[in-house]
C-alpha cells in the first residue's frame, strides 16, 4: 500500500524525522491560507502515487499566497504524467503546499529489502535529488549500502553514512539521528520501502526530509489499523481494489486475452506463453489454491469488466484446488454472467477428467486444450 508524500511524512515525524512545515489542501482557496500560515514563499507539490512529479509540471515555487493559490488551481484536476504513471497519467485531486527551505545540499536516503543478504539495507548517495536508478546506473560506487543489525541502524553505521557523506557541522548530528529514525519507521510499520529524495542540508544548519516514500506491506496491514485508514483508492486501479476485496491477486494490463491462472508462478507462465503465440494478455488473476465458486465468478466478473478483453484463457493445474470444483464453478459463472467472449481451458490435476466430464456435460461452447501452447495458440487466435 502506497502512502502520498504528505501521509509519508506525517508518520516519519512520529519517528522524529524531520520535514518541513505544511499542510494538505485539496481547493485552490486553501492554499493560499496555507501559504499565508507559512509565510509566503511555499512549494506547492501534487500528490500522487508516482515519482518524477517534478519533470512534469507537479513541483512548483510560489513567492506569495496569491501565486500559491493560482498555481493550486491549475494543479488540482490536471492529469499529470510522469514516467510512473505511463501514459495516462493521473489524476491530481489534492496537493501539499509547503515551506521553502534554503536548501544547501541534497542526499538521498532509502531502505529496502535486499533480498540476496537476506535483511533490509539503507542506501545512501550523495547525488540526492535524482533517479537514483540512473546514479547506479551511471556510477554504482556513488551508492553506500548500510545492511541493519536487525532491525535497527546502530548510532555507529549512521555515523559512518554520515561521514562518508561528507556532512559535517550543526547538521551531523541531526542528519545521524534521522537516518536511525527511518529504519526504526521501516520496521515498526512493516514497510517494503521508506526512501527521501532528497534529504536536504539547509544553510542554517538542519537536516530535513524534503520528500518522502513509504511503501507499506499489504499483508502486514491487520495490525496496522491507522496506517489502512491511509489508502487512498482513487490512487488504484478500481479492477485490482475489487480484486483484493474478493480475495484474489489481479493486475490489470494492456492486451486482450484475459487469463485466470491458480498459482503466481503458472501466472506468469501464462503470460509469457501467451506473447510467445503472438498476443497479449490483458491481465495477471491468480485465484489461488484455494477459490471458491464464488471467487471463480468474481475473476471472470473482473476479467470481463476490462471492455479490451476478446478472449479467456483459464490455465489450471489442479492440487489445493481440485479441477472438478474449479468447473463447476467455470459452469456456473459462465451461466450466471452470460459470458460470450471464447473460453479456452487447459486443465491438468487432481480429478482432471471428472472436471472436463463437467465442461462436457454443461451445453456450453468451451475450447478445452491439450497443452498451454496449443492454448494459447487457440486464446490468441480467437482474440485477434
């Protein structure tokens, strides 16, 4: 679960990470009160769940309240694109407006998992303020990595990164603090990513997170009850969020062969096989090893709603779920939804031949292949 930068922040300063002073708004009128409260000369920032906001036109200076507010009003309700959002862009519906720091330098700071040491690491580089994909790219020694002694970052690593930074002064001591604040908010709230670009080094001597990203693990969310109360819908894809409250893992994608797969591994195999016939697959949907009738009706329910959508391969290879109990319940939502779209099966498992005796016996047009190529190859076909 994603979180806006101002959500981000709000809960990084719990940890005692500092950040500038601001406030939420989501009307132009607002702003300018913001800006007022704040002096003046404010930055007035988008938010969305995508990064790049600044390249395209979603960061912008005001050196009064009235250029707050008319800068705010041309923000909210444009369709922003970056190279995040894809394309289609999204839609700005609220915005940060915030005080402007005399910024002296900027650092970039993140923690994630690094899945080959087996723990989470913070990364550091002097070059904040950028992609820092692009500054590993270009120069992977300009990127320190800290791995955590469990959870935590001892005060000695955050002195070495802060050393190794080069920051000095009445900000050393601030800036150590915050690095220590931040893994501590990455444990606590069972984030999968806690990053600021940029960590900013002010002329009067402070060290402030100017940005801030907070990814939260959706699986930890039951214990979380006030970071959930943070989601923000209108940042997802409406077709994944009904997904989720059915049970099931669907990612919305650009083709029009729409699959239902059980198992995230075979998921992917479908696809793959899918682009080798010559097509695209209009989704990933991983039922699970264990779906219901119900849930198999709300797959094929939320498959169909993408209009893109012009065939159905269904890929099952029966353990947890048995093949049988999975066409009974292809049987009945392709009755009780009237689906017309061709539907192409490939069923292997546990009672295999007792689930395709069902499709058999149902009256209905299914195309049962022998093997995924020969499936894909019939999906693709009926597709185009």
């Amino acid at each position: 679960m994603k979180l806006h930068e101002y959500q981000a922040k709000r809960v990084l300063r719990t940890y005692g990470v500092p950040t500038p002073k601001g406030f939420p708004v989501r009307d132009a009128a607002d702003a300018r009160e913001a800006a007022e409260k704040l002096g003046g000369k404010v930055v007035v920032k988008a938010q969305i769940h995508a990064g790049g906001r600044g390249k395209g036109g979603g960061v912008k200076l005001a050196g009064s309240p009235a250029e707050a507010e008319r800068l705010a009003a041309a923000m909210l309700g444009m369709t922003l694109v970056t190279h995040q959002t894809g394309p289609q862009g999204r839609l700005v519906k609220r915005l940060l407006v915030e005080e402007q720091l005399p910024i002296s330098r900027e650092i970039y700071l993140g923690i994630t998992l690094d899945r080959s040491a087996r723990r989470p690491v913070l990364m550091a580089s002097a070059q904040g303020g950028v992609e820092i994909e692009e500054v590993a790219a270009r120069d992977p020694s300009a990127i320190l990595r800290e791995p955590l002694s469990g959870p935590l970052l001892h005060a000695y690593q955050a002195r070495r990164l802060a050393f190794w930074l080069g920051i000095s002064g009445d900000a050393f001591r601030p800036a150590v603090a915050a690095m220590r604040a931040l893994a501590k908010a990455y444990d606590e709230t069972d984030a999968s990513l806690a990053e600021i670009n940029p960590f900013v080094l002010t002329e009067d001597g402070r060290a402030v997170a100017l940005d801030a990203k907070l990814d939260i693990d959706d699986n930890s969310l039951f214990r979380h009850a006030d970071l959930a109360r943070l989601r923000d819908l209108d940042e997802e894809e409406p077709l994944e969020t009904d997904a989720i409250n059915h049970g099931l893992n669907y990612i919305k994608l650009d083709g029009n062969v729409g699959c239902m797969v059980n198992g995230a591994g075979l998921a992917m195999a479908t696809m793959d096989i899918i682009q080798h016939a010559g097509g695209m697959p209009a989704n990933f949907l991983d039922v699970g090893g264990g779906a219901s009738k119900d849930q198999v009706k709300n797959g094929f329910r939320i498959i169909l709603s993408d209009p893109s959508v012009r065939s159905i391969l269904i890929n099952i290879f029966g353990g947890i779920l048995k093949v049988d109990v999975l066409a009974e319940g292809i049987v009945a939502a392709a009755k009780e939804l009237a689906i017309s779209v061709p539907m192409v099966l490939r069923l292997e498992g546990t009672n295999v031949e007792e689930g395709r005796q069902i499709l058999a016996d149902s009256g209905l047009d299914f195309i049962v292949a022998s093997d995924m190529k020969e499936a894909a190859r019939q999906a693709v076909a009926r597709a185009a």
